[in-house]
C-alpha cells in the first residue's frame, strides 16, 4: 500500500492516506520535542526505531486480546493503521512515581505506586495538554460515559499486560501516555507505544531509557533508543 495525501503532520509523526479510506501510514520522524514543543531537536534514527519497536508492541497486545489500529509495519519508518477518531484524550498511566506526579504530589521519583495510577489529559497542544478529570470529559463531550469505561479497563489491561513484557525485557515500566480513536464503532488503541511516549528504566541500576534523555540533556540518547530497539526487537 502507497502512500497519497499528508492528512496531518505531527511533533514525531506524519500521516498519509492510502487507495483505501480506512487506511492510513503513519510516518515516523526523527525529530524530538519535550516541554509541550518549548525544545526541539533530532535524535538519529529515532523514526526507524520507533516504527519497529511500536510494531512489536502492538502485534503483541493484538495477541493478547487488546484491539489496536495496526495492521503492518510497511517499511523502515512506515506503518499500516486503520483511520481514527481520535478521542482527544491522553490517557497516562503511572506504575512507579516519576516527572509531573512527583512535582505535583512532592513525592521523590522512584517509589513504586501500590496500584497504578490513571490520568488523563485533554489533548491540545495550544493549551499544552492540560490535566482533566471525568467531570470536565463528559461536560465538554470529549467522550461518552460508556467510551470511558472502555478506555480504563483497556488502560489497566494494557497496564497488566506491558508491566509483564518489559520486565522480561530487563526495563520497568515506570509511566507511559496511551491514545484512543473510533473506527466504524470500536475503539482502537492508536498512535504509538516507544521511549518517547513511556519512562523506562533498566530494572537493576534504575538508568533511564526514555526521553528523559533528550528531555534533561543525559546524553547517550541515540545509544539507549537503540538498547531498547535490541532488547524489544532482537527475539
Ligand atoms: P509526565 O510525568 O510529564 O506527566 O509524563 C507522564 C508520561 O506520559 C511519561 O512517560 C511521558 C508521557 N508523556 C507523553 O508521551 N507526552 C506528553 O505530552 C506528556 C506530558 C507526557
Ligand atoms: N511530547 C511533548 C512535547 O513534544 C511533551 C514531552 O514529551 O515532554 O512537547
């Protein structure tokens, strides 16, 4: 399947149309951002790493019961999805405390949640993708009582799920952000799963493994996309 019209570029995705009006290609770009776009950067290759890592993960919780909007990965930065809706919704869910929970709570980064945590964000980058609760979803018709029903049991099974995987992997999975669309009547679980989306840490020495690299100038970056890329993808 080709690619036709860009439909809507991204911070670290462009999206294409297809011959068939259900299908799109995401493309995965290297370019970086952190702090709602304040900096920018690249990090090499990122794109290829992405697109691999995301296509595993994906094939895995389509395995496992979780219906997601990937259907291939068609090359080295491409992916084959089904079109969504996209609910404007970020779901992040918090294993261990880390970033804005520790900031907002006063907690110190590191202390594993007894449960995890869900949070969700209204996705608009002008307003820089502010906390909201239930109240403000339904209020405002970002989703339906019952499509919330359906994102937070998905969002712990998920949850359940990539806990387990990643630490067969030698990486927790500290906090990680899930995106959700309609298509023709279900929801899909959209968008990407990678270390730009998610804070991981290697399970013994606690180092991070994510966009914290790129975020606080930790360097190393290119090397520990590409450790993780081996750890996910080399099976
Ligand atoms: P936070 O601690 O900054 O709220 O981030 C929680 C998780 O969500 C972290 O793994 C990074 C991810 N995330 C995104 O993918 N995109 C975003 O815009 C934000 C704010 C967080
Ligand atoms: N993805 C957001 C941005 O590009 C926030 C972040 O990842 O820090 O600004």
């Amino acid at each position: 399947m080709k690619r036709l019209e860009k439909i809507y570029e991204g911070k670290a995705k462009i999206l294409y149309t297809t011959e068939d009006p259900n299908l799109i290609i995401q493309y995965f770009k290297d370019d970086a951002t952190a702090f709602n776009g304040v900096k920018k950067g690249t990090i090499v290759d990122k794109g290829v790493v992405n697109n691999h890592i995301s296509s595993v993960i994906y094939q895995f919780l389509e395995k496992n019961g979780i219906p997601t909007h990937f259907v291939e990965r068609v090359s080295e930065r491409e992916q084959l999805t089904k079109k969504l809706d996209i609910i404007p919704i970020e779901l992040v869910v918090r294993n261990v405390v880390a970033g804005s929970l520790a900031k907002r709570m006063g907690r110190l980064e590191g202390e594993a949640l007894k449960s995890p945590i869900l949070e969700f964000y209204y996705k608009d980058d002008d307003l820089g993708d502010p906390m909201i609760n239930e109240y403000h979803i339904r209020e405002f018709g970002l989703a339906t009582d019952d499509e919330m029903a359906v994102l937070k049991e998905r969002g712990f099974k998920i949850n359940d799920l990539l806990v387990g995987y990643f630490k067969e992997r030698g990486i927790r999975l500290v906090d990680y952000k899930l995106e959700f669309g309609r298509n023709n009547g279900q929801i899909l679980l959209g968008d990407e799963i990678s270390p730009d989306g998610c804070r991981l840490w290697n399970i013994k020495t606690n180092e991070k493994m994510d966009k914290d690299r790129f975020r606080f100038d930790l360097g190393k970056v290119e090397e520990t996309y590409q450790e993780v890329y081996h750890l996910i993808c080399d099976r």
